[in-house]
C-alpha cells in the first residue's frame, strides 16, 4: 500500500495543482514560467556562495588541515567521547554534504561500514545538517543579514544530533 502511494502521490499532485490553477481560472503555465524565472535569477545570485564554499572546503582537505585540526581537537573531543576519526567529518559536514561523504567514504574504506565508528559516522551523518551551507543559502536568497539566534540553534540541534548518533552507536556496543 505504502509503495503504490508513493508511485501516484507526485503524478496526482501535477494533476491537483494543474486542475486546481484551471478551475480557478489562473493562467497556469505562467505562473510556472514567472516562478521558474525567479528560481533561475535566485539561482544565479547565490552562485558566488556556492563556489566559495567548494573551494574553501577543497583547500581544508587538500592541505591536510582538517587533520592536523582533528590532531589538536582530539583531547576534547576525547571528553565528549567522539572519536578522534569524526572530527573532521562532522567538521565539515557543517559546510558540504558531499566533502563530508567523501570523508565518510575514506572512513569506510579504513575502518568499514559495518564497524562501530562506521555505523556510527553514517547515524552522524543522518542526524546533522549542513548548517553554515543551509544558512548561507536560504538567508542570502531573500537577503537576510542578520540571522538572530538561527545559527546558535542550528549548531546546538548539530551538536544533539552527533551526541545521539554516538550514544545510539557506540554507547550500546
């Protein structure tokens, strides 16, 4: 049941919102065309953003910083009990999903999937966000400066969410 409902949901959210826009008259096909417009001119505007944080995140990792950063950090993370590998991972995974993948891959080609802090970085990466990539990009999409307590929350809602995938992972192993 549940998969014949995910296969009709999209095709008959097309047809509701196509049916809806005629019966009530709107000129349908222009209002995509406006919103696509828009999306395309947004899109446009937040490529810098999406560029610099690219580059920024190749030369973390190319230049071995997040290494040696997750060297210095090793003590405390040591008293929140986060294995010194994650640092960088969840160093990262603030700002690119995908760098953060590419870690977590390396992670599993050293100590495997299926081991403790495998299991561990993937729950990780499933209960975090990228925090400082989502702010950039929904903020500077309508221009917001100042962003109030959003970043704070954000990281504490980080923070939680690697707390729980390491007692979830390795506080029952």
């Amino acid at each position: 049941m549940i998969l014949w409902i995910s296969q009709i949901l999209i095709p008959l959210t097309v047809c509701y919102i196509i049916g809806f826009g005629l019966l009530s008259g709107r000129p349908v096909f222009d209002d995509f065309l406006e919103g696509a417009a828009s999306g395309m001119k947004t899109a446009a505007g937040l490529l810098p953003v999406f560029v610099g944080l690219m580059i920024a995140v190749g030369v973390l990792r190319s230049s071995g910083l997040l290494e040696t950063l997750g060297q210095w950090l090793s003590i405390p993370a040591g008293w929140l009990h986060l294995p010194t590998e994650l640092v960088p991972v969840t160093l990262v995974r603030l700002v690119s999903n995908s760098a953060a993948t590419g870690l977590l891959l390396d992670l599993f080609e050293k100590a495997g999937p299926d081991s403790p802090l495998g299991m561990c970085a993937s729950v990780m990466m499933s209960c975090t966000e990228t925090v400082f990539y989502c702010l950039s990009v929904y903020f500077g999409s309508v221009n917001v400066r100042k962003t109030r307590y959003a970043l704070a929350g954000a990281l504490f809602a980080t923070g939680v969410g690697v707390a729980v995938s390491i007692w979830l992972t390795l506080g029952f192993s």
